[in-house]
C-alpha cells in the first residue's frame, strides 16, 4: 500500500484578488440601489431644479438632511450645520415627509425638498 496526500487544490492568489473584489463591487452596488431607492420618487416624477430647469436626482447625489439641522427663515430655510440658506421659490415638496439636498458633482445644491406643510 502507498501513502498518499490528499490532493490540495490551490487557486491562483489572484483568483482570490478578484474574488474579493467582485463580492465587495457586488455589496456596494446593492447599497447603492437600496439608497437610491428611498429617494427613486425623485427620479420618477422627474423633478427639476425650479431656477435652472436641471434634474434633480442623479445616482449618489441627493441625500437627507436631519429635520433637527433645519431652521425655518423667512423666505426659505437654513441648513444649521453648512449655514446654507435656501429661499422659497427654489424649494421642492418632499413627497415621503423629509428634507433632502441634491448636489452638483462639486458640491453645490442641484435641489432642494422640504416636506409640505413645514414653511
């Protein structure tokens, strides 16, 4: 009788590379949809900016600000933690019941939506 080994299987380490990768772009991706859903009746109901005519929502550009870091000034509202103001006329109704900021690539607001009933 001969002893033998069992059989070892190695995979390439850079198998194991794009293994990780794929399952951690998978994850991310699921993320983003899920994200992106809470925000998708922006997108649907196809709001623009009211000034600039500008879509609102691209994927991974709007999100919410907390109610506690909004502050209701006459003619418009102000983010607590940026000091940004926003008049009136360029704010959009929220239709789930929360403040949400669209930003431009740079940073700057694309849109912005206030809850109906809280001006």
């Amino acid at each position: 009788m001969t002893d033998t080994a069992p059989i070892q299987v190695s995979r390439p380490a850079g198998l194991r590379v794009i293994l990780i990768v794929v399952g951690m772009s998978a994850t991310g991706a699921a993320g983003t949809v899920l994200a992106h859903d809470d925000h998708d009746w922006m997108r649907v109901d196809n709001f623009r900016n009211p000034i600039t005519g500008e879509h609102c929502c691209g994927e991974h550009d709007c999100a919410v600000v907390p109610a506690s870091d909004i502050e209701v000034e006459p003619g418009g509202w102000r983010i607590l933690s940026t000091g940004e103001r926003i008049p009136d006329r360029e704010t959009l109704r929220s239709k789930d019941g929360r403040f949400w900021r669209c930003h431009q690539p740079n940073g700057s607001r694309r849109c912005f939506f206030a809850p109906p009933g809280t001006s």
